[in-house]
C-alpha cells in the first residue's frame, strides 16, 4: 500500500470517528493559536522595551556624580563629587569614548512663547547632548558647539513645549522669555511620545538651552548634573565607562571601585540584559507551549489507544494477509499525525493571521505595547515542535498495535 492510499485511507478513518476526534484537535489547535500569539506579544514587550531604551540615547552612557565616601568607607567624613565644565570633554581623549557631553536642570521656569505664559521644565545643554539623547530636528536646528562657546540666548523646544507656547505655529526665528532674558528659538524636536523611561521630565515637555546660558544667567554655577559619553562602537560601552570611570577617579582623588562615587546607566548593558531576559522568556514560553501540547497529545494517544483497541480485529486480518509490522506504523502513526499535526498547523497559522490583522488594524496595541511582532523562526520551531511531539506520543500506540499477534486476536475476538 502506498503512502498516498494509507493517507486517503486514513481520511476516511477519522471521518468514521469524527466525534471522538474533533474534540482533542480542537484542543490542540487552540494551544498552538494561544502560543503563537503568546509568542508574538513577548516579542512586542521586548521590542516595545528596547525601543523605550534606544529613545533615551541609542549608545549613550550617563555618568551621575555621587558620594566620596571616607577611608573607613562610611558616610560620616564624606564629600560630594562634583562635575564641573572642565570635565565634560575630557573622557574624548580616551580611545574608547567618540564624543561627551553634559547636562544641568535649569528647574520648572515660566516661559511666555507667542501664544501662551507656561512653566516649562529646562535644562542646560551641551552640543551633543540632544542627538545623544535621541532627539530628532523636526523645524529648524539643533544647538551647536558655537552657541554653547558663546553662551547664546537660543533654545531649542520639545514638540509638546512648542505647541503649549505658539499654538502650534512655527516658532523657529520667534523670541521666549525666561525670567528677564529673552531667547531665540532655533529648533523644535521631533515627537518622542509618552515613554515607560525617562531621564528626568517627558522629553517632548522640556527645552533646551546652551549649558554656558543656563549656568552663567540662571544659575550662576560652573558645576553640571551628570555627564554623558557615547563609545566608539556600542558593543565597547562597558570599556569606555571603565576608563571614564577611572579618568573621572584620577582627577577627583576617588578610588575607581568607590561605587558611591559615581553612579552609570549605560544604554547598551540594559539592551544586552534585555536581550538575556527575551531569550529566557521565549524557551519559557515554548517549553510551557510544548507541555501544553505533550499534555493535549497525550490524551489525544490515549483515544488512539481505545480506536486501535476497537480496530484490533481488522489489523490483525491485515497483517493476516500479509502486512508488514512497519506498514502497520506507519499506517496509525500517519493517522495520529493528521490528528495532531494538521490542527496544530491550523492553529498556529490562524494566530500568525491575528498577529497580521492585529498590525494592520492597529488592534494589538496592548497596554501601550505596540502591536505583536512575528519572528518567522519562532513559527518554525513552533512547527517542528509540534511536529516532534506528535511523533513521540504517537509512536507508543502505532507500536503496541503493529506488534500485536493476529493469533491472539483471532482467539480472543
């Protein structure tokens, strides 16, 4: 008998037993459904999470001074550590490090644009500190290396700031005024959008002026809050903030393992821990799919057991007749395998189509997420895996009932 026959063959067997087979395959076509789309919303949390990173500075490192703590490490004795202009450019000449800059909160001011008076959350700024931060120029520019120099009275506006202050008209060219001073818009940031992180305030609800304006008109300090650095290539960021670490240590007479001394969130190490913890969700989430599918399997052999049972009369008179044990296999494990397999199979596809529909319709933005991310080699190791349970549980059944003796049929029918 051919593979085709057995298949046709097979067909008809399990439309005679339709009943007692609908009810397992639907079950394993829901688990494979639920998984894909399980599979494809743990991709959208990571992706949704590395995108929050990125948004904050794709390859920024941030330096935040803290506590010189005493020789016999407590707190009693302890002095600041205090980052002033003079720092910021210095951890340039390192190999590692491509650029850095630096950053000071200006504090909650009230800004009077065209349209309106509102409290705008303002920093001072060095030239790389925007595109560092993954601001976009939308209108305009951004600041420059000049305008820090020079201390120039120029700002650059958040989308939101810009819209609060001019009533969405184009504010490039148009003047703000900060207590007494007034400045001259040069650029407005593209949208960011509401994030999960944030360095301080909502980026599109903040403004921008030169760190040497802020410092010298409204703060009157040479000191800045942090420092930003970003690596020469990304996957180099931890050597570049150990020797920052260490340049910053030797200037300020701090030893580099003093931890309290200075505080580092880097960009790329959160990104490599987020990329550990989506390889550990995925083999989570395939090893819960592949025993839930063990599970409907199981129980899907044991109603092939009882049909092998009922059907022990006619395979004996088959291997009466002359069939090989390995056709009589092949013949329920084919069986077993349209059972599980072709539902499992429907399941899967029916959830990547959810997944697809979700993204064309923008319905899969849950809780803020994002829409469900397809990767096409976690549909494939969802169908080998459903494919290699599927033999396994089925070679039990298929074996018992190939290796039974049509004499011992034939006495007990």
């Amino acid at each position: 008998m051919t593979v085709a026959e057995q298949l046709r063959l097979c067909i008809v067997r399990i439309r005679t037993d339709l009943a007692r087979s609908a009810l397992p395959a639907v079950g394993i076509g829901w688990a494979a459904m639920a998984m894909t789309l399980l599979s494809a919303y743990s991709e959208t949390l990571a992706h949704s999470f590395s995108s929050q990173l990125r948004s904050i500075g794709d390859e920024a490192v941030y330096l935040f001074p803290g506590m010189q703590l005493s020789q016999d490490g407590r707190e009693a004795g302890s002095r600041p550590v205090l980052f002033e202009n003079s720092d910021i450019a210095k951890p340039e000449r390192l190999g590692a490090v491509r650029k850095s800059s630096a950053e000071v909160y200006a504090g909650l001011r009230e800004v009077r644009g065209a349209a309106a008076r509102e409290p705008i959350w303002l920093f001072g700024v060095g030239a790389d500190t925007a595109p560092m931060r993954g601001f976009r120029v939308a209108l305009g520019r951004s600041l420059t290396s000049l305008d820090v120099r020079n201390a120039e009275r120029v700002i650059f506006l958040g989308s939101e700031t810009a819209d609060r202050l001019f009533d969405g008209s184009n504010p490039v060219g148009r003047s703000v005024q900060i207590d007494s001073h007034r400045f001259r818009v040069v650029g407005v940031a593209a949208e960011k959008g509401d994030g999960l992180l944030q360095i301080g305030p909502p980026d599109d609800s903040i403004a921008m002026v030169p760190i040497t304006t802020a410092q010298r008109l409204l703060l009157e300090s040479r000191t800045v809050e942090y420092i930003t650095i970003a690596p020469d290539v990304p996957d180099r960021s931890s050597l570049a903030t150990r020797m920052t670490r260490e340049l910053y240590g030797l200037l300020h007479g701090v030893r580099p393992d003093d931890e309290s001394a200075f505080t580092v969130f880097d960009i790329q190490d959160g990104l490599r821990t987020l990329d550990t913890l989506a390889g550990a969700l995925r083999v989570l989430i395939f090893a819960a799919g592949g025993l839930i599918l063990l599970l409907s399997m199981l129980n899907t052999a044991g109603l092939m057991n009882a049909l092998v049972r009922e059907r022990e009369l006619e395979l004996a008179i088959e291997k009466a007749l002359g069939a090989r044990d390995s056709v009589i296999r092949r013949e329920l494990l084919l069986e077993f395998v349209v059972v599980t397999v072709v539902p499992g199979t429907l399941g899967t596809l029916s959830g990547a189509l959810l997944a697809l529909a979700f993204n064309c319709w923008g319905g899969g933005c849950a809780a803020g997420l994002g829409t469900p991310v397809l990767r096409a080699e976690s549909l494939a190791i969802q169908l080998f895996l459903l494919l290699g349970v599927s033999l396994v549980a089925g070679a039990l059944p298929a074996r018992t009932a190939a290796s039974a003796l049509p004499a011992a049929v034939f006495r007990s029918a």
